[in-house]
C-alpha cells in the first residue's frame, strides 16, 4: 500500500460514494479509491489524508480546524446551523460572518491549536458536545443572560468560527438543559438541608416583574452548617396568585416547606410584611407550625421583621416632612449649574464666605434616600454660600430655604445619617448573624427617645412619627435580638442590662427577668429535644439491631421513653446540687470575651461547641435568624425596597422562572464558598 498519499495519481481514481459514511466531517472531504487505497480529499484546500476506514475520522476533524480556506470559507456555510426555513436570517448571518478578515482566522487558529516542532494537538478535537451545551446554559443562568440569546445571529457566528464543532442549539434545547441543571443542584441542595445539625430560618421577600404587576416570593433558607458557616439558599421562587387571600398564600407556601422537609425543621420566618405578604400570613403558618409543636417557645420567637426596612421607612418619613425645603435646593442646584457663568460667580463667592467643603454640589437620585442626604449634607456645608449667593444674585428669584428651614434640615440630616451608617452595617454581607442587630437598633432607639423631646414642635413630631414605626418593629424583634446578642461572648447578660434601664428606666429589672426567663426556657426545650434526639437514635438502634418488626414489648419505639426522658431532664435540674450547673449557667457565669475587629462569633462557638454542647446548638440556631432580608446596599436605600426579576426572564414560563433564580443563587453561592 502507498503510504503516501500526497504523491499518488488520484487522474484515475473512483469517487466512493457510501450510505455507511455516517460522519458529520464527510460533509467536507471526497472519499476516493485507488485499488485498495482509499484517500479522503478536503473540497477547500484539496489536501489529501488517509480515508481507510481504520484511520478513522479524528485526524480529518483536526484539519477542518488548522485549514483556514474552511475556516473563511465556513462564513458563508455558517447559515447552516440555523434551523430550516429561516432563510432571511440565514442571509444576514452569512452578510455578517464575511466580514471576518484572514488575520482574524490566523489569530484563532493560533489560540485553539497546542504544540511544538511537528507535534501538534488540537485542543477541540475531543469535543463533549453535552459538556459544552451545559456549560453554556451554566453561564447564562449565572449572568442572567436571555435565553433566546442562542438564537441570535451575531452569537451563533460567533460560536461557529470558535469552534465549528459544536452544535449550535435552539432556545427550547436550553431552556431544557437550564431545567436539569436546576434538577440536579436542588437535589445537592436538598441533602444539605437533610442532614443539616440545626434549624433553618426562612426569609421572605417580595419581588416584581418588569412592568410592577405581577408579584413573585422569594423564599430561603438561612442556616448555620456542620462547619460552623452560615449560608443562605434560594429554596422557592413563585408568582403570587392575585386571587390567593391570606390563608392560601400560607398553605403555598407551608407546602414549599413541605416539599422540602423542612416544616418541622424551621426556628423563625423573616420578612417586611409588605403586601402580599402580610403579618396574617406569618400568623396563620406560626399557628400551623405551633399545632404540630415543631416551633420553640410556642413560636414566640418565630415572626421576626427586617431591621432595614422599618430604617428605610423611618427615613423616607422624615425627608417627607420637610419635602419642600429640599425642593427648593434642588432648584438652587439647578440654577448653579446652569451655566459655567453662574457656576464661577457660585465658587467666588464660596471663597468669599469661607466654606469649608468643596465638594461639588450634585442632584441626589428620587428613589434612593441616601444620595438625598448626601446632596443635603453638602449643601449645608456651604450654606453661607447659598445666602450669600440671595444677597449678590437677586435676580435669580430663587426660593432659597429661610432660617428656620435651614436649622430644620440640619437636624434632619443628622436623622439620616445615623439611619446610613446602620443601614449599611446590615448590608455589609449577604450573610449576617443576628448578635449584629441589638447594639446598633438600641443606639436608634435611644436616638428616638432623645430627638422626641427637641423644643421644636416640628422636630419632636417627626421624631414621634418614627418612633411608632420604630416601636412596633422593637415589640415583635426585641426578644429574639437579646437573646442573639446574650449569645455573644463579647456581651451577654451585660449589653441587655445596659441599654434596659436606659429604655424603660424602674420597669427595665421586670423586662430583663423576661428575657432571663425566656433564654432559660428556649435553652431547656434544646436541651429536652437533644435528649429525645438521643433516644430516638438508641431506639432506631434497637430497631435495626433486635426488633425487626419495631416493636419492643408490645410498645410503639417513638412513644416508649419520652415521657421517662423529660422525667430525667426535669429531676436532673431540680434536685442535682449546685456544683451541677447547666451550659447556660456556665456560660453566663465566665468573664465577658475581650472585643476585637476581627472577631469571629460562629468560629468561637465552633471552637467551644464541646465545652458546651447544648448550648452551641441553640447557638447554631439563634444566630442564623435573618434579621434583614435586604441583601445589597442598593436595596437598602431605594425608596421601593421591591426588587424587580429582568425582563428576559419574567416573561418566560413561572416554572423556568423558578429554576433559573433558584439555579443562579445556588451557582454563584457555590463560587463564593470555593
């Protein structure tokens, strides 16, 4: 046989025309026969190669990638991965791709082909044509790319001359591949729940689509791990039926729970309580939960509200009342920058008058509250300036703000800015524990208290209006923030019995005693159900190991010591002497940890979970409550807190809707921890 092939007379050769020659690359060579040779021929550059049917078919594939007459011949061949009858985009694509130019080919051939001296390796010559579609659909539900981007014509040239190999799919084939990836990371997601040593606390949050009529909830989970790290996870993402009245909306959403199996695992519900999420809701799932006894403390401490948005409506409440002075420096604003004129007459007399600040004065953003308190805090930095400008430019006729406006809006900015710095404490993270939240919500409170009782009528007004709505977030949130914050090596007992005596002054010694009491009961119920845990596993033993049949005696395995196990928990503490102290005991009674910056509260309790085992899993628990479900500094200001779904995915299917967030939130959670 003639080895080589380049070197044969092909003049008297036989075109072998074969029903068997199933592969894709035959589209682009002849297959010739010369006696018993047989030699497959490129129709671009005419080079000849090996077509024995023992030679296979790779080292044809590598040579459509290095020959570059088929890489520029391909931009008018692209049109056919497009799906049939399409023909007026098949015209353009093939407009677009002859645009391409020979260095471009060059370059790209360079970056796909590997090798040295007459060695060469293609790297997309084993191409996993599965791995590379899910590959793209990961990308698209991480970015939150539109799916029909894959039908588009400049994205489809552009993966033909990247890798002509790849078959190029339609919206409907990735939309599919988006569903199984959903698939199998729920199902990742849902046995690290199952095994999960603590409970999980869900937050919910209202979403909107593009056009603000349609409401979605977003529930998930918060939960510390078996590594002492705190994680949230997207478990539901659904449309709200507008028909759904209250106890509807907590059946759905207690058979999201269910689904999961997760009803008995929860400790507390999150949410602001905006329609259509009312406080009913939480109520009528509280009670569901309660029924079944699968909540602490008779769900006392299950309903828990988020500390940014009763901020967010404190703020947005006071730059209300003094609405029309900041109109008036809006368009003092305005007028200043108007012309470069009045632009250098306003930065000679800010020179004249002594102003300290030059910043630049900038028109804040309507629908985020800070960027108006920054616009005010530096215009009262140059106020003299604003006067002197009334004095030296009467005919601007401008509505400058008067004395008394001016003395106001002070205070109100003092207002503000304390409400910035604790907003963004609570959004540092996407992932807070819950010690974080009762020194700096003691600190507003005590700021109410004090500003209630300015001299201005005005100012004391306001000050009143935000302390109701401060107030009824303080009653729902006040007991579980203390006991998150008692859980604190760094505080305890000791920050409560601070801030009380401030708050309620001859009554605080009574409200402390609840707390004392309520973290005393929430400690016993964990350490009852740690008992009962432990039975439960002695009798799966005794299952497996003697009885097969489940049953000890005639007695049911789940009901035959639970009763002598509260015995025990309940005669262990009430006749064990006083060297026999609890965890809790213990706990408190052990000097206050010194404060640091880089203090790390899971990491401490992880490190101290033997020394008391009780008492870290009500730790574990505690701490995860979400105090806050605003997850970006952004939302933390936006004066509708409402997070919106893009376009390109709100108005697919509810179903696919579901699997592309849960998928992304997943996807790019699993990039942070690694």
């Amino acid at each position: 046989m003639i080895t080589n092939v380049n070197e044969m007379d092909l003049s008297d050769a036989v075109i072998v025309k074969s029903g068997k020659l199933k592969s894709a690359v035959w589209n682009d060579f002849d297959r010739v026969r010369k006696g018993e040779t047989y030699v497959a021929i490129c129709r671009h550059c005419k080079k000849r190669l090996s077509g024995s049917s023992a030679s296979g078919t790779s080292h044809l594939r590598n040579h459509l990638i290095r020959c570059r007459r088929k890489t520029t011949s391909s931009n008018g061949v692209v049109s056919q991965c497009f799906v049939r009858g399409k023909k007026k985009k098949e015209e353009r694509l093939e407009e677009v791709a002859n645009v391409v130019d020979d260095d471009d080919h060059e370059q790209r051939k360079d970056e796909l082909v590997t090798g040295h001296d007459a060695s060469v390796t293609v790297v997309s010559a084993g191409l996993d044509q599965r791995r590379s579609r899910f590959d793209l659909a990961r990308m698209m539900i991480l970015h939150g790319y539109p799916l029909t981007m894959v039908e588009d014509v400049g994205f489809r040239v552009f993966i033909r001359n990247l890798q002509p190999l790849f078959e190029l799919v339609s919206f409907e084939r990735v939309e599919s591949d988006c569903m199984e990836i959903y698939a199998k990371e729920k199902h990742k997601i849902f046995e690290d729940l199952d095994k999960l040593p603590g409970k999980i606390s869900i937050s919910v949050d209202v979403w909107s689509g593009s056009d603000d009529s349609d409401q979605f909830l977003c529930l998930a989970a918060h939960y510390i791990d078996e590594t002492w790290e705190l994680r949230k996870r997207v478990l539901n993402f659904f449309m709200v039926d507008p028909s759904h009245n209250d106890e509807m909306l907590a059946e759905v959403i207690i058979t999201c729970l269910m689904e999961w199996d997760i009803d008995r695992k929860l400790f507390s519900m999150a949410s602001s309580h905006s329609p259509p999420f009312g406080e009913n809701v939480a109520n009528k799932i509280r009670d569901r939960l309660s029924q079944n006894k699968f909540l602490y403390c008779n769900g006392q401490l299950f309903d828990v509200s988020c500390g940014v948005y009763v901020i967010n409506q404190m703020a947005q409440d006071s730059l209300q009342t003094c609405c029309e002075t900041i109109d008036k420096i809006r368009n003092c604003i305005r007028y200043v920058k108007s012309s470069e004129s009045i632009q250098e007459s306003f930065n000679q007399w800010r020179a004249e008058a002594g102003a300290e600040s030059e910043k630049d004065l900038c028109i804040d953003d309507s629908t985020r509250w800070d960027t108006t308190c920054s616009m005010l805090e530096i215009v009262l930095e140059q106020k003299n300036v604003f006067l002197l400008m009334k004095e030296r430019d009467p005919d601007s006729c401008l509505p400058c703000p008067s004395d008394l406006e001016w003395e106001r809006l002070e205070t109100i900015v003092g207002f503000l800015k304390v409400f910035v710095e604790v907003a963004n404490a609570f959004t540092k993270s996407s992932c807070l524990t819950a010690n974080i939240y009762f020194p700096e919500i003691c600190d507003i409170h005590l700021r109410l208290i004090e500003w209630s009782k300015n001299t201005d009528d005005f100012i004391s007004s306001v000050a009143v209006n935000m302390r109701k709505l401060f107030d009824e977030f303080w009653d729902k949130n006040n007991l579980v923030l203390a006991i998150a914050t008692i859980l604190d090596p760094r505080f305890k007992m000791k920050l409560v019995e601070y801030y009380y005596p401030l708050f309620y002054d001859s009554s605080a010694s009574e409200l402390i005693e609840d707390i004392s009491e309520c973290i005393k009961a929430l400690y016993n119920e964990h350490s009852v159900r740690s008992l009962l845990a432990s039975s439960d596993q002695a009798l799966d033993w005794q299952e497996n190991h003697h009885q097969p049949n489940g049953v000890v005696h005639g007695i049911e395995p789940d009901n035959r010591l639970i009763e002598f196990d509260r015995y025990i928990h309940d005669t262990t503490t009430t006749t064990q002497g006083q060297d026999s102290r609890s965890d809790l005991d213990k706990y408190l009674e052990e000097p206050l940890f010194p404060r640091n910056t880089d203090f790390d509260i899971l990491n401490w309790w992880k490190v101290h979970t033997p020394r008391y085992p009780i008492l870290s899993t009500m730790a574990r628990n505690v701490l995860a409550v979400p105090m806050s479900n605003v997850s970006s500094e952004e939302d933390a200001f936006k004066s509708c807190p409402r997070r919106q779904i893009s376009e390109t995915w709100w108005s697919l299917r509810p179903s696919t809707v579901q699997a592309l967030m849960c998928a992304q939130d997943w996807i790019r959670s699993e990039l942070e921890s690694s």
